[in-house]
C-alpha cells in the first residue's frame, strides 16, 4: 500500500476548525495537525486533541502572516512577507526569536516538542526564515532522532501549475537543501493545493487526483472545519472539506487507490 500523511492545518484558528480537526483526528480520517500556535485559543484548545497524544502527529504552523502574526508584532501580510523575503530583508537573526517563541508557546502547553513544523501560507521557507528555522531545529533539538520533521512545499510533477510553482520557487529546495546539512528529516512533497473553490472539481474529485498523484511519502495538506466562522474567508471550502473527509467516500477512496494514511514520524528518516 502507498503510505500518505493527510495533516490538518490550522489547528486553533478557530473554534469550528479547532472541533472539526479533533473530530477528524478521532475517527482515523487523518495523521496529523499543525497549529497556530499564537492563537489566544490554543491553550484551551489543546483539551481537544490532548487524548490523541501519541495517535496523530501533532506539529508547528509557522505564522507569519495572519492576524495573530500581525498583533503579536513581527507578521505582515502575505504578498509584503514574499517580497520582503524575496528582496533579502528578512535577517535571520531577526527570524530566530520569532521562531523560538513559537516553539516555546508549542511546548508551553503541549508539554514536548512538536513532531514536525511546517508554515502557515508555506512561510517556513522563505529566504531568511528557512536558516533560521533549521538553524533553531538542529541546536533545540540535539539528537537527530529527536528533531522535528519539516514539510517542503513542492507539489509533485503531475500537479505542479503555477499557484504550486511559486510556491516552491520561494524556498522549497533551499530548505530541503539546508535540512540535509544539518541532519534535520524532510517529507519529499506536498500535496493539496487549490484554489479553495469548488470550480470545475469538487473536494473528493480533487482528493482523488491528488491521492493518485502523490509519491510515497508526500504529505496531503488540508484545512477542515465542521462549521463556518463568519471571518474566515474560506470558510465554505473548509465545511466541505470536512464533510467530505468525514464522509463514507473518502474511505472508499482510500481502499480504492491502496492507500494508507501514516503518521509522518513514523515514515521520515531520522
């Protein structure tokens, strides 16, 4: 059977995303969250996935950019932070503090490191954040056995248009290139990107191609929540992405294509 990690961004968003996520995560529907970890939710939260320790993989959404990024005082928008990275103004001295707050606030009330660390809007590999991150990776965590995993965002050949181009033209060999050096284990694609519409595929068509196309190994990322927060602005997308992910279809999916949803830390070399 073909071994895929389905992850859940977004944990701690919001309520509707934060209830539909553990539900998912107790029905065996996916392998793994990241969480915003600046959220004010997030240590109430954590109750909700607290009795999957140890089932699902639970791992560091990067935030560089949303609203809690903003108001904690580093974050910018998306299209600022892409330029900034891509005109080098990000230092990465000025990264690391950044990153080792959100690490503290992960272990703070997970109580342990996070099995993996991947980026809200894909920032874990922009220029300036992505030597910071490995850098702060490698010294926190000294035993390679120990060390968190890293999600690349580069979409396999066979979904690869030019929403997932730029995303890895942003740092998605970079990275895979400067966590090699320094013994820090990778996941070798990424898969689930759209548009969030619902034109011209449907979720489960779209699931089904990306199911197909995804190498051994890759992560398929989604964004589930079993209700729409009036301020989320892909707030349809994510109720139907949680219906479908719920639904009886999905497993025949699944058993349709041989596929076997794991757990990254246990697939990643380390």
């Amino acid at each position: 059977m073909k071994k895929l990690v389905l992850c859940a961004d977004d944990f701690a968003l919001h309520g509707p995303a934060s209830k539909g996520i553990a539900r998912l995560a107790q029905k065996g529907c996916i392998t793994a969250t990241s969480v915003m970890v600046l959220s004010p939710r997030w240590p109430s939260d954590v109750s909700l996935i607290e009795p999957l320790r140890g089932h699902i993989d639970v791992g560091l959404h990067l935030d560089w950019t949303s609203e809690f990024a903003v108001s904690a005082g580093h974050g910018m928008r998306l299209s600022r932070t892409m330029l900034s990275a891509c005109l080098r103004q990000i230092k990465p001295a000025q990264a690391m503090p950044v990153i080792d707050r959100q690490l503290n606030d992960f272990e703070k009330v997970w109580q342990a490191p996070p099995d993996f660390v991947d980026g809200h809007q894909h920032v874990q590999q922009f220029q300036g954040i992505r030597e910071a991150l490995v850098q702060a990776l490698a010294e926190r965590y000294g035993s390679a056995s120990t060390r968190p995993y890293l999600r690349i965002s580069k979409l396999p050949a066979l979904q690869a248009d030019f929403k997932a181009r730029v995303i890895a033209a942003m740092g998605a060999e970079s990275l895979r290139r400067l966590a090699g050096v320094s013994g820090v284990p990778c996941a070798p694609a990424l898969s689930g990107v759209y548009d969030f519409s619902d034109r011209p595929l449907s979720y489960g068509q779209r699931m089904s191609g990306w199911l197909r196309t995804s190498p051994e190994g890759s992560i398929v990322m989604c964004h589930p929540a079993e209700g729409v927060d009036d301020h989320d602005e892909i707030g349809r997308a994510r109720l139907n992405e949680y219906h479908y992910l719920a639904g009886a279809e999905f497993q025949k999916q699944l058993k349709a294509r041989g596929i076997q949803l794991v757990r990254g830390s246990r697939l990643y070399e380390k």
